[in-house]
C-alpha cells in the first residue's frame, strides 16, 4: 500500500510510477550504503553535494510505499545539504527482501559500496528473512564464500574494530587496508589480527605480501607444535613477538627454536684470511667458535678454512662494523 500522504503528487509513466515525496526525508534501513555518521554526512557535503547541485541528479533516489528511500540515500542526504524543497523520486512499492537486494543490486552494479556494507547488509537478510548463506547466496546471484567473508569481515573490522573495508582499487597505497587484504587476515586470532592490521597501516604491505608473512608466520607456529607441551609453550615465548610483521625472517626465527629446543644450527662455510690469526687452535677459539662453527684446517697457505652459523655470523659482523664505523667517527673529531 502507498502512503498517499507522503506524495505532494505521483503519477505514472509506462510501468514505473513517480512521485515529490514531502519532507522530512527518511532513509530506509533496507538502503545498503550508511548515511547517518559524521563521517558519512562529511564526506557527502564535500563530494556528492556540490556535484549534484552543478549537474543535477542523474539517478532518482527509489522510495517504498511508505515514502522511505531504500535506493539513493546518499542522494537524497545531499539534496537536503543543497536546501532542494522538492524530492523528485521513484515510487517501488514492493517487499522488504526485494528492496535490500535491489539496493545491494544497484550499488553492485556502480560498484561504489564497501565490503563491511554488503556485509551489513547480508547479515541483516539472512536474520531478517530467515535465510542461510546458501540461500542468500543463490537469491543474489553470488558465491557463498563471498556473502561468508563480507559478513564476517564486518563483523572482524568495522563492528569490532571500527574499521572500514572498502574494495581493492587499483590506486590503493600499501598503507591501505581493503577486503583483499581483510580476507588473508580472516583466518588469524585476534591478536595475530590487530597486529597484521597495525603493520599494514604502518608500514605498508600489498596482498602477496600479508599473503606471505601470514604463510612464514603459521609455518613457523607449525614448528613449533612439533615439540613437547613445555618446549612448544618455550618456543612461541621466544618468536611470537617476532611473527606476523613486515620484517619477518624466517632464518632468525628458526635459529631461535633450535636455541629454545636445544637443537643443533644450521651452518654454512666460511673462509678468513690466514695472516690473521697465527694457529688453527687460535682461529678456531676467536671467530669460528664464537660464530657457532669450528676451523676445519688450512685449504690454502692464504685462508682458515671452517663452518659458521649464519645467525651468529652475521649479529657479530653488524657488531664489528659499528665499532669500525665509531672509531672512525672518532678519529675524525
């Protein structure tokens, strides 16, 4: 049934029927794209407002029976920034089901809403209407997997983290977080969530690499189930702080769990120049010991010959050369 008194006029061209809705103008909660926030109502004044008073509407907003806009809410925000008095709009008497999809339909099409609003959305159906994921799914014309991870991306962000979820743009920067990136971090615990989320912000990161750090990182949590209740409990003590970031090194976590658990170190071999120490013993006791390795002899009359860890190795050479580097800083003053 149409609310007659929400209509100054209406009439009908063809199949379609329009009308001037009265103020005040209301929004239907079946619109798919949010309104109401400060953020929202700014973004709407700064953008959308200006250019529809330049142009003028291009699309009719599209109310129900009851004279509320369930299509083009955004629109119609902005005509009453603009001070329009008259509300020209479409009139789409029909069930609450087909106006959500018709205004999910819509935006789908413009490609225009994010990934926590249809997830919104989906929700609201499936509650509303009694409908399951697969149902919804097929009702929409979509994937199931897509209604799953748009919902619980809203859920996971936008509600529990107050974080929007737009769609991957070609112009996004690594600083962006967008649902590409919201669906590598579904399957993550909270925590493990917030700080990829943190990193991303921060520092930036594309989908291959959270893709990435997320593989590296679980990998290693996989490692570390490997060993008894209290190595395993000693072990994520040790590299959790390290897992889920940007600069992530596999090597040097793997060089921590075989310190934790007490197994032996992956090591590489390494050559000096012989001049530099005067037996093997004094080769062996000075570097090659304290790098996690051992002098294996002379192969030329020029070089020490042996193993070194990596690790070690590379820690106690950073050393070295920050020494070099301050000593020559302090020669020059």
């Amino acid at each position: 049934m149409i609310d007659e008194k929400r209509f100054s006029k209406r009439w009908t061209v063809g199949t379609k029927e329009f009308g001037y809705l009265k103020k005040p103008w209301t929004i239907s909660t079946n619109n798919v794209r949010s309104s109401a926030s400060k953020i929202d109502k700014a973004d709407i004044k700064t953008n959308l407002a200006p250019n529809i008073k330049s142009i003028g509407l291009q699309q009719l907003p599209v109310v129900d029976g009851k004279g509320e806009v369930f299509i083009g809410g955004r629109r119609t925000v902005a005509c009453e920034i603009n001070g329009k008095e008259n509300l020209l709009v479409e009139v789409r008497d029909i069930p609450d089901i087909d106006q959500m999809t018709a205004s999910w339909g819509e935006n789908y099409v413009k490609r225009d809403m994010r990934a926590d609003q249809e997830g919104r959305l989906f929700e609201r159906m499936g509650k509303k209407f009694g409908l399951s994921e697969r149902e919804l799914a097929k009702k929409l014309g979509v994937g199931k997997d897509a209604i799953n991870r748009k919902i619980r991306a809203y859920n996971e962000f936008f509600v529990s983290r107050n974080e929007t979820v737009p769609h991957n743009s070609t112009n996004d920067s690594a600083k962006a977080f967008n649902f590409g990136k919201a669906i590598e971090l579904l399957p993550l615990h909270s925590k493990q969530k917030d700080r990829m989320l943190k990193e991303i912000k921060t520092k930036g990161m594309t989908v291959p690499q959270v893709r990435e750090i997320i593989k590296h990182s679980n990998a290693m949590i996989s490692v570390a189930d490997t060993f008894d209740e209290p190595k395993k409990t000693a072990i994520l003590t040790k590299i959790e702080p390290n897992l889920f970031r940007k600069e992530l090194k596999p090597e040097k976590i793997i060089y921590d769990i075989n310190e934790v658990a007490g197994a032996s170190h992956k090591v590489s071999p390494h050559k000096i120049p012989k001049e530099q120490f005067t037996t093997q013993k004094e080769a062996d006791d000075e570097y090659f010991i304290p790098r996690g390795g051992r002098c294996l002899g002379d192969t030329t009359e020029q070089y020490w010959y042996g193993t070194v860890n990596r690790q070690k190795h590379r820690k106690l050479e950073k050393v070295r050369k920050e020494a070099e580097k301050n000593e020559r800083s302090n020669a020059q003053r």
